[in-house]
C-alpha cells in the first residue's frame, strides 16, 4: 500500500472519512493556464503528448498552481485511437476530427488491438515520471466506448449524434462489434496505466446524455460494465463521468465505478437519492459560474459543500471541463475555499 493510500482524494472515492474535501478540475492541464501556453510550442495536441517531460511538466502545473488534490494526465481520450492510425486529427478549438469516420464493416480492421508498450510508450513514460513526482494521486483516463465511437462515426464533434444512432438502431450486429472492438482497446489502455502507476481512473462517456434511458441501457451499458469490470482487480477507484446525465445517472451508476461524476445540472442531494449513499460523487460546479463575481462563485461553492450534507464520499470538481478562458485566480480561490469547509464527519474522527 503506498503512501497515498490515505491522501483525501483517494478516502473520498472509497468514501472514507478524510481530512478535508478533496478537490481537482477536470480539463486543468493546459487551456487556461498562461505557465501552460509558455510552454505548450504549436501544432497538435497529438503530437505534443509524445514528449514525455513536457506532458509531465504540463501535468504538474495545475497542482502545483491551484493546490489540487489530484493530478489527471496530460493527454486525450483520442490518444490510443490515433496511435492505431485511424487517421484522427484535433483541431484546435474544434475537437476530434476523423479523416475516414466509421461507416461499415471494413472499417473494423482499422481498429486492430491496442499493444501500450509499442504503441503509446510515451503515455506510460509520462506515468512514470509524475508518479516519481508527484505528492497526489495520479488519474489515468480513457475515453468510453459510446464517447469515442461518435467521434469515429460523426467525423468531428456533434451536436446531434444522428449517424451514431443510426447505427445503433440500423445495424446493432456492426454496433456491438465497434463497441467491442473499443472495449479491448480502451481496456488495454486503461490497464497499462494502472500498471505505470496512476492512483484512480476515470471514464469519459462525455457524450452519453444525448442518449435516453433506454438507448443507453441497451446500446452502452454493457460495454461500459465490461471496462469497470476489467479493472476492478487492481483495486484502484474509478470514476464514470459525463455530462447531462441526470435521466441515465442510475444507469450508469450501475456499470460499477466507484465514484459517479455529476454536472451541474443534478443537485447533489438529489443524486445521492438516485444513487444511495454507497456509491462516491464527484461535482459539480458549473464551469460557466467561474466568470460570475467573486462572491457569487463562494455562495455556489457553499451551496455544492453544503448539498453533500457531510458524506465522505465527495470530490469536488466542476461539473464539466475549465473553460478556456477561466482566470486561474478563480480556480485558487475555489480550492482554499473547499480546503477549508469545515468536515464534521472528519472532525469527528
Ligand atoms: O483534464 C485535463 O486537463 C487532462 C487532459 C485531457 C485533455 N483531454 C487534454 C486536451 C483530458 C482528460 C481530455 C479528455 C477529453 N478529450 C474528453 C473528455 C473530457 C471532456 O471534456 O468531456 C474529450 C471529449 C476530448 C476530445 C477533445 N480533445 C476535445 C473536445 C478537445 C477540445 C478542442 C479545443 O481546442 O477546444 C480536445 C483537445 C484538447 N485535449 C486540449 C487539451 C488540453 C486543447 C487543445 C490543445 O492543448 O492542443
């Protein structure tokens, strides 16, 4: 058991009573660090990630600027897709972009198994090194089937989903199989990190809320149980993550990670009566309230603090991604302020 068995972060994702609420922000590495754009250089995210100190260096910058109680890896969900040579760019303030999307079942010999050694090495150097570093938990990622798959489908990031849900309701024999040739992938993927040395990891099915329940339930689920399963053994947290999912949180609860990502749009209280109190939350902070007033942001983060009503199971994060123009400052004042809430149930220990 290593040193960081106890740190907060990773006592709030078993929801085990810990010193202080944990807190970190999905997308910190990069975007709206001005120490990030210094060193960053040009060209593609892609590209950049293959230099194993500078995606360290990137990695460390928010922990080390904002306090944070985790650090996440510098990288893309589109990093082992793009290493099989799918032919993915992405474009600046755009997304993902698939040169030849996802149309038959040719396109299945595109998606050869995932080998991490030989194909991403730099991902598991950059693991290795922040792990050396690092006095927080790492969080290894991958993108979730569904998540990816609309990238490949789509070609480029989608507002609507229609080619995907097409497919799903046209052809769920061609579905099931990307599904499955993604699970494999995503699984090694995930399981090589793990074996670099992140502390937790957490799945990005960003997009799955465009879903209904029951597209969700049959097209998503089963696939996205099979990954939670895969690395239960390891016995590191998992967190399941994405946004608008108010309708499928149950569902998605129930593919078995332990930590259940909320956005802002699902009260925490509420979730937990979805959900039960087994199961750790992590949230949920709207991104946009960032550019509110300084006093406004403290009363929605009292607000997020005060809805967790003490259950150590909390992590508290945005509810999406930083946005790009965010001013760290607000960031810095976010985490004293969440540092710094008095816990009973940790008092009480
Ligand atoms: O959270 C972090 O800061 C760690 C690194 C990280 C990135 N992407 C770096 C990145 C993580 C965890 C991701 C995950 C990711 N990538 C998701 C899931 C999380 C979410 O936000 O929902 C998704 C959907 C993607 C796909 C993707 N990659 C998008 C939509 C974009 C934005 C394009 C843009 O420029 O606005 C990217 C590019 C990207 N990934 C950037 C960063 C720092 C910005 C571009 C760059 O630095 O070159």
């Amino acid at each position: 058991m290593n040193s960081l068995h106890d740190s907060p972060f990773l006592a709030a994702c078993r929801s085990e009573p810990h010193q202080h609420t944990p807190v970190w922000f999905m997308r910190q590495a990069g975007r709206s660090l001005p120490e990030y754009r210094e060193i960053r250089g040009e060209g593609s995210i892609l590209d950049a990630i293959k230099n194993a100190d500078l995606s360290t260096e990137i990695t460390l910058q928010p922990v080390r600027r904002y306090n944070t109680d985790a650090a996440i890896l510098y990288s893309d969900i589109m990093v082992p897709l793009h290493a099989l040579g799918f032919g993915i760019e992405i474009q600046p303030g755009v997304g993902p972009v698939v040169e030849n999307p996802f149309r038959s079942v040719s396109d299945l010999n595109r998606l050869r198994p995932l080998e991490p050694d030989r194909d991403t090495p730099y991902v598991l150097e950059t693991i290795h090194q922040l792990v050396e570093e690092l006095t927080v938990p790492l969080i290894g990622f991958a993108g979730a089937p569904f998540t990816l798959a609309s990238y490949l489908i789509e070609g480029a990031p989608s507002r609507t989903y229609t080619r995907t849900k097409a497919l799903m309701l046209e052809d769920p024999e061609l579905w099931n199989s990307l599904m499955n040739h993604l699970v494999e992938i995503v699984i090694s993927s995930l399981n090589s990190q793990i074996s670099a040395g992140v502390s937790a990891i957490q799945l990005f099915d960003s997009w799955a809320g465009a879903l209904s329940p029951s597209a969700y339930e049959r097209f998503v689920l089963p696939h996205s149980k099979k990954i939670f399963l895969a690395v239960k053994d390891s016995g590191i947290p998992t967190i399941h993550f994405g946004v608008g999912t108010g309708e499928i949180l149950s569902l998605m609860a129930s593919a078995g990670s332990s930590v259940m990502g909320v956005d802002w749009k699902t009260p925490l209280d509420v979730a937990r009566n979805r959900l039960g109190s087994e199961i750790a939350l992590q949230g949920n902070l709207d991104p946009a309230i960032c550019f509110a007033s300084e006093h406004a942001v403290s009363t929605e983060v009292l607000n997020i603090l005060e809805k967790n009503d003490n259950h150590p199971g909390h992590i508290f994060n945005l509810g999406h991604g930083v946005l790009p123009e965010t001013n760290p400052q607000v960031l810095e004042r976010i985490v004293e302020q969440v540092h710094s809430y008095p816990l009973e149930l940790t008092e009480r220990k």
